[in-house]
C-alpha cells in the first residue's frame, strides 16, 4: 500500500489531500477539507481503472459547494425541523439554511472546515473539535475520521466522536457514485437494492412526521433490485417533494454497533458493483437532485441533475425532535462510534 500526499493552497488554509493506492493499482484520494473522499479508482468488469466518485476539478471548488461533494457534514448531517430541539431542558437554536430547517450542521457545518490529518501504516486519520457554541450546538466535541483502502477495494470509514456536554450528533459521508464512471451521464438506468422494509415519509420541508411506512407497494421500494429511474417519475408526494428520492430508508433489524451489509447498487453497463456495509439505522438515499450548477467536475465537464446517487449511512434526520427514533444524544464519558464500508466488487 503506498500512499501519495499534495497540499493546495485556499483562502481558508492548506488543503492536504491523500491518495491511497493498493496492490492492484486502485486508488482512493481523500481531502482534509471536510474529511472528504474526492476519487475512488476501480476496475470494471473489464479491468479498465475509472473514478467512479463525484468530484471537482479544483480542490478549492469544494469551499461551501452545495452538494456537500463526498464530504462529512456535521455535527449533525440532514434536517433539524425550524433548527430548534431540546435537550436536558435546554432549547437550542441552529442557523437554519434549508427552507425553514437546519441542514448538515449550517451553513459551514463540519464539511467546510479544515480537519487536522496525518498518515499511519496504510490509514488516513482526519480529526476535528468542535467548540462548544459552534453553529449553536452544545459541548465541546472531538472528531476523527478514520479511512482505511483494502487490497480488495474496500473503502472503511469509521467515524468517532467524544464530548464534555451533554449534545447530538449525527455524521456520515456525503459521496456521490456513478459506476460508469464520474463523466459517465445518469445514473438512473443503475440498479439499486436496499436492505429498509420501511422509510420515513416526510412534511413538505423533507422533515421526517414521525410514522415509519412501509415501502411495499410504492416507489420508496428497493428490496429487490429496480432501476433507480423506473419509479422517480411517478405522481407520489415523497418524489414530488425533492424532485427524486431524497428520504431516510430504516435498516432492517438494525441493532446498535452491529456491522452489516445493507445496501448494493450495480451497474450492468460497467459490470461494477458498490455494496455498503454499517454500523447506522437510516440510510438516506438522494439521487443528485440538484447537481446542475455546481463547480467544473474533476474531468473538466459540469455535472447536471441525477448524474450521481449518495447513499448516506446515518442516524435518523430530525432525531432529537422524535423521541421514538434512534437516539442521537451523546454525552460525556460515551463514545460515538459509527462504520461505514464502500466495497467495490465487479460482476
């Protein structure tokens, strides 16, 4: 395993990034800005090497982009309802910068900031504290993120968190794939299957109303393999909402620090496989809804709408609000440990 290290220049600091590159040849590359993963190299069915991770051309790009590119958001990723909760009495107002809801921890969140990095063996270690008070979350938090790339192409991400207050947290990866390769067009015509029985339906705001619904008979469906596109169209208030699926999928029997597979997209074009693995209960799934506009893509070309799909291993959105869902609440003396694994396989 060697691993290969370039620093860029940004208005907010050195920008370190990492490239991971295995026995075969196949790489990942990692940034410090956000504890990003910004391209994974693998081959398809043929053997031919292609970055199948959304990504830019100019690691600066990744500043306060929209999409989140393949980066950490934080401290807590997805929505909380009017930014507001309540924990030990004690009400919490966050910057809201999604509609009339907090998103990814605000409007810088974890994913534009600088995380500390450092090389050990064949590992990538990113780390981050959080100061209490920051974008109105409670407690002083410590983060690392932890990248690990196999001989067998696999991606192992974990993800650890402490703090001195009682706070919540919620943190996953927020990368984009396409397995025809990141300049490769929609990935709508992918296959997709999820290891969620039941999804949580949302308001209009996309926050979730508490009910946990059943997937059978609709277009949240994916636990057989269906193309991603063969039901986003349909006149279904979830789809209608985020313009394509952008919803919280409940793990099957999920239980708390347990590894499993949950998820699996394919493409028969490419003859690649991605299958996820984690330690999570939800899994949103968004399928680049809104990827038109943002900053020139890592082959030189501009990404448009659908051109990628994030599966998110995470905790529930809005959990701190729904006392019923998997508590996200962490407090002093416990430690937030959470895995996720990306391993890529061909056909």
């Amino acid at each position: 395993m060697r691993i290969q290290t370039e620093v860029f220049q940004s208005e907010i600091g050195e920008i370190a990034l990492y490239t991971i590159i295995n026995s075969s040849g196949a790489s990942v590359t990692l940034s410090s800005l956000g504890a990003g993963i910004i391209s994974v190299m693998v081959p398809d069915a043929n053997g031919s090497l292609s970055n199948v991770a959304l990504g830019y051309k100019n690691p600066v790009s990744y500043i306060a982009d929209g999409p989140c590119m393949g980066k950490i958001p934080g401290r807590f990723a997805n929505r909380i309802a009017n930014g507001r909760f309540s924990l030990n009495g004690i009400e919490y107002n966050l910057a809201i910068n999604n509609g009339p809801n907090a998103l990814h921890g605000g409007p810088t969140g974890f994913m534009n900031r600088l995380w500390d990095s450092c090389v050990e063996e064949n590992r990538v270690i990113f780390s981050y504290n959080s100061k209490d008070g920051e974008e109105g979350y409670p407690g002083n938090l410590k983060v690392t993120a932890e990248y690990t790339w196999s001989d067998d192409n696999s991606l192992a991400l974990t993800i650890i968190g402490a703090t001195d207050k009682a706070t919540v947290i919620n943190l996953t990866n927020h990368a984009y794939f396409n397995l025809d390769g990141e300049n490769s067009g929609s990935v709508l015509d992918h296959e997709l299957r999820l290891a969620a029985s039941n999804y949580l339906p949302t308001d209009g705001t996309q926050i979730p109303t508490g009910e946990i619904a059943p997937v059978i008979g609709t277009p949240m469906d994916f636990t057989g393999f269906k193309t991603i596109g063969k039901d986003i169209d349909s006149d279904f208030h979830p789809l209608k909402v985020g313009k394509g699926y952008d919803h919280c999928w409940v793990i099957d029997g999920y239980k708390k620090g347990d590894l499993k597979e949950v998820a699996e997209l394919r493409s028969k074009k490419s003859g690649r496989s991605l299958v996820i693995y984690t330690t999570q209960p939800g899994m949103q799934v968004y399928t680049g809804n809104w990827l038109s506009g943002c900053p020139e893509s890592i082959s030189g070309k501009y990404y448009n709408d659908y051109d990628g799909v994030a599966i998110e291993c995470q905790g529930f959105p809005d959990s701190p609000n729904h006392p019923a869902f998997p508590s996200s609440v962490l407090n002093p003396g416990d430690e937030y440990k959470e895995t996720i694994i990306f391993k890529f396989n061909t056909l």
